[in-house]
C-alpha cells in the first residue's frame, strides 16, 4: 500500500510539472505572438529595401544635378566671356578710330584735350575690367555654393544610409531572438513529452501493481465506486 501510495504522489506531482512546463510554454512561445514578429520583420526588411533603392536613386540625382550645374556654371561662364571679350574688342575699335579721328584733327585740338579724353577712356576700360573681375569672383562663389549644397545633400544621404544599417542589425538582431524562441519552443515541447511518458510509465506501474496487491473484495469496491 506505501507503494501505491507513492506511485500516486509521484503520478500528482509529475501532473503539476506537466502543468507549470505548459503554461510557461503557452506564454512564453504564443503562435498569434510569434506570427505578428514575422509578419512586422518582413514589413521592416521591405521598408529598407525602399529605403535603399531610394537612396540609389538620391545618390544618382545628386550626381546628376551636380554634373549639370558644373556644367551650365561653366557654358554660362564662357558665353559671358565671350560676350566680354566682343564687347571689349567692339570697343577698343571704336575707341582706335576715335583716336584715329582725333590724330587727324590734332592740328584743331590741343594735346591737353587728347590726353584727356586718352585718360578718360582708359578710366572706363578699368573700371569696366574691375566689373568684370567682381563677376567673375561672384560666379566662383556660387560655384563654391552649388558644391557645399552638393556636398550636404552627400552629408545627408551618409546618415540616411547608417540609419537604413543600423535598422538591418536590429533586426537582424530581432530575427536571431525569434529563432532562439523557437528552439526553446522545441526544447519545451520535448520535455512535456519526456514528461508525459514518463507519467504514463508511472500510471501503468502503479495500476498493475494494485491490481496485483490488492485483495479481490478490495478490488470489487474500487470497481463499484
């Protein structure tokens, strides 16, 4: 009878572990909890993906905008040179046949007025040189502006492309977490069928031993209750 008695407890107390080893698993491992990490991983792994050709194509325009502005800074500097140049030469004719003119009327004007007018043209020649530098200055500073908005726009796509990496190691990370749950799952699931085994091992020893051990009168009563 110490037997049996023994054999039940055992069998009680197998029940239990049965019970906390499964409700740890029902919390631990939900099918619904597991299914909705999957499903944002995968929702995730397609925003960076977007994420990336979207940076492709950032990277692709930027190359393309600052090969166009460099190249229309420099057309657009070369037809103002060449409309530099035109008008200089256009002038320095009309001032040689002004001065042409003059030589032939020099016996009519005196050589203070000459040099004079000589002086007064030269004046505006270098004046008009000085311009012409000050534009030149101001379209180098905004190639210099074009570049440092060339070189942001770089800066910008840089930190947009760490963030798009750290993104993917964390998830990478999450994916690594929901496979370790799952091989705990597994783990779970082997030791609640060790256990059960184990359980009816125990139930069947401890029925046949009684119906071995127990008086016929004994057994007849068991049966009618």
């Amino acid at each position: 009878m110490a037997r049996v008695s023994e054999a039940s407890h055992s069998k009680s107390n197998i029940g239990r572990d049965n019970k906390q080893v499964s409700d740890k698993a029902s919390a631990l491992l939900d099918t619904s909890m597991v299914a909705e990490i999957y499903s944002k991983i995968e929702k995730v792994e397609e925003e960076c993906k977007m994420a990336r050709d979207e940076n492709m194509a950032l990277r692709e325009t930027v190359v393309e905008l600052k090969e166009e502005l460099q190249n229309e800074a420099l057309k657009e500097n070369v037809r103002y040179r060449e409309q530099e140049v035109a008008e200089i030469r256009t002038m320095m004719k009309e001032m040689g046949e002004k001065i042409m003119k003059q030589k032939e009327r020099v016996d009519l004007i005196s050589y203070d007025s000459v040099v004079e007018q000589v002086t007064e043209q030269r004046d505006k020649l270098q004046k008009e040189a000085v311009k012409i530098l000050d534009d030149k200055l101001n379209i180098e500073q905004e190639v210099v502006e074009m570049n440092k908005q060339v070189n942001e726009c770089r800066e910008q796509l840089k930190v947009s492309f760490a963030e798009i990496v750290r993104n993917e190691e964390k998830f990478s990370r999450e994916v690594e977490r929901v496979k370790q749950g799952n091989k705990i799952e597994e783990e779970i699931k082997k030791d609640v069928g060790r256990r059960r085994g184990q359980g009816k091992a125990l139930e069947d020893h401890g029925g046949s031993y009684a119906m071995n051990h127990i008086n016929p009168p004994t057994i007849a009563a068991m049966k009618k209750v």
